[in-house]
C-alpha cells in the first residue's frame, strides 16, 4: 500500500507593513524625479532640433527664390521707389502699387492694399499700409519696426515652401502661443484662412531686415541713413554680396523660445504684452539660419561679447558707427526694443540692426 504525506503550510504569506509601502512610494518617487528633467530635456532637444529642420527648408526656399530672381532676396518693394521716396509721390509718378497678396481662402484672395482712393480705384485704404512693404519700418513708435521681415509667410515666398500662408513650417515648436492661435488654421486646405477677430499672426520665423536693405542703409561707414534718401535703398542684395556668410544671420526665431527665463509675455512691451523678442534675455539662443546655409543656435551672450571686441578694435578709426550692430538708429542707443528687456544686462540687435546690413556680421565664431 503506498504510502501518503501529508503537509500543512506552516507560515502564511506575509503583507507589506506601511513602513514598507510608504518607502517603496519614495523610491519610485525619487526615480521618477531622476527621469523627469531628462525626459524634459530630451522634449526641448527634440523641439529645437524640429526648429533647426524648419531653417534648413526655409534655406532651400530661400535659394529656390534667388534662382528665379537673378540671386536676389525676396522684396515686395519696387527697386526704384527710394527716387521717390514716399507712396503718394510714387503712385502720382508711376502706377499703383500692387498689393501684398497673403492667399486664397476658397472664395478669393486676400490682400494688403497700399495706395489710396483718389489715384487706385480697388484701393480703399491709404498709404498707410506702405510699411508692411518695406524691409522693416523707421517710424517709431507707429509701426514699432514691423515691416516685410516679420511676413515670410505670405504667397509670394510661401509659394516656395507649401503654398499656404499657415504652414507649421513657419512657426517654431517652442512657439506655444502661436501655434495654439494658429492651430484651426494650420488644418484647413485653403491658402489661407481669415478671421475679424483673430486677424493675421505673423510667423516666428523671421528674416534679417538689415539684409534686406540695401547696405548704405546701415552703413558703418556713414552711419545711418534714412531711406527715402538713398535713391537705391529699397533694391534688396543678393545673397552673394555677404562678406560673412558663416556668420551673418539670414533668419531666425523671432521670439525668446530656447533658454525663457522670463514668463510667457513681456508686460513691460509698449500697448500690453507681447511674447519676448530673442534679443531681451541675455540667455537666448535663437534658433537660427545664416547666409551660408547652416543652422545653429546663436547666443545672444556672444554677440554682445562680438560686438565689444569689434568696437575695441575700431575705437581709433573714423568709423561713424563702430561695433556689430548700429546704436545711430531711429531706434536709437537701446536698439530694438532694448529698452523693454528682461535682462538689464543683455545689450545687442543682431540680425536686426547688422552695421554694414547685408555685408556685415551679427557673430565672430561659426557654430
């Protein structure tokens, strides 16, 4: 007869004791502490990397531009307007301007007239509207240096990239503030889309207008010189006559996105906040796309260390304007909108106010 055995459990399973659980709580808390900032900083890398990829597309669109347009920059204004030198004089010499197209939204086109009622019959505005022509605008603080520079996104470069004025290719991830405006209109098939309320939002990206003005402008030489002074102001360079390419800026983000230390709005701007510009925090570091193609971020700390070393090595010369970029300006010593900073150390206006414009340079080293 085989034999059986018996067996009894002789200690039964034994539960965690609060101690135990609260322990294990704080470890899994502390190792997900470790593992935020890491995958914090591996979003921001990836956004910024995003944003380094816009730049380079919008390079290509850039030289696809200059190939049809003989290696000129964009432009919407006619070359001989500075013989001129105001609208009005202008159209009574020559024709109405036409206008700034911004898209199609299925039903017609969208435009920035500029002219006046009396001498264009489709125009129902005035003059007034000249400044969005220009590479940026000198009557501060009317139109606050807004101007042509701020628009690569309406048709006439856009045509180059998607054909549609709201392209993600156009705004920066890091640009929150835009992107959620933005965001109903990024998925409708239209060339663009209009809203009374809402109105037109300007792209992050944005060009360098001292490039775009021909380089008597902003010369170091004489210092600055009003445009409507200067019968070729208007006819912008080709991208050959940069001295500098690896280190004069073509493009970049217009606001303060990498490095924000500042709060989501500037409440010091001028009429309510606005988002920081990229020249108002000393830790900014645009993303950026310069003459000669590459991309990289440009601190704003080295181009005010640039610009100190260039104006030490140029104060015994009969320069009118010394250093990186101009101070002689309507913008005046503060430069753009430095006066509205964050940082009352941070001092520069690259990209925006370039001495030399076009053949100038807004960095000493390549990044």
């Amino acid at each position: 007869m085989p034999r059986t055995r018996s067996c009894t459990l002789c200690q039964s399973l034994r539960a965690f004791t609060i101690v135990e659980l609260l322990i294990v709580v704080a470890i899994i808390a502390l190792l997900i502490g470790m593992l935020l900032p890491a995958i914090g900083k591996a979003r921001d890398s990836a956004m910024v990397t995003n944003s380094l990829t816009n730049l380079r597309n919008l390079a290509s669109a850039n030289a696809s531009y200059e190939v049809d347009w003989d290696g000129r920059q964009f432009t919407s204004s006619p070359d001989d307007f500075g013989f001129w030198g105001d609208c009005g004089s202008y159209i009574n010499a020559n024709a109405c301007l036409p206008p700034l197209m911004v898209g199609w939204d299925g039903n017609f086109y969208w435009n920035i007239w500029i002219g006046n009622a009396s001498d264009c019959p489709l125009v129902t505005t005035t003059c007034e509207n000249w400044y969005v022509l220009e590479p940026n605008a000198w009557d501060l603080p009317t139109h606050s240096g807004f101007g042509l520079w701020r628009g690569p996104s309406v048709q006439a470069f856009n045509n180059y990239v998607g054909g549609r004025y709201y392209d993600r290719i156009f705004w920066a991830p890091k640009d929150r503030i835009g992107l959620e405006e933005c965001e109903p209109y990024f998925q409708s098939p239209n060339e663009f889309t209009y809203n009374a309320e809402f109105g037109l939002h300007f792209p992050t990206y944005c060009w360098s207008p001292a490039a775009m003005w021909a380089t008597d402008v902003l010369s170091g030489r004489y210092g600055f010189q009003s445009p409507p002074t200067l019968p070729g102001a208007w006819r912008s360079p080709s991208s050959s006559m940069s001295l500098f390419p690896e280190l004069k800026t073509r493009m970049t983000e217009h606001w303060w996105l990498q490095n924000q230390d500042g709060g989501p709005l500037n409440v010091n701007f001028t009429g309510g906040g606005s988002q920081w510009t990229f020249n108002q925090g000393l830790n900014s570091t645009p993303a950026t796309l310069y003459f000669d193609g590459h991309v990289s971020l440009l601190p704003m700390a080295s181009c005010m260390a640039a610009d100190a070393q260039v104006t030490k090595q140029q104060a015994s010369t009969s320069l009118v304007e010394k250093g990186l970029w101009m101070r002689g300006t309507p913008f005046g010593t503060a430069g753009y909108f430095g006066d509205q900073a964050y940082d009352a150390e941070v001092d520069t206006s690259a990209h925006v106010l370039t001495t030399d414009g076009i053949r100038g340079r807004d960095t000493l080293r390549a990044r």
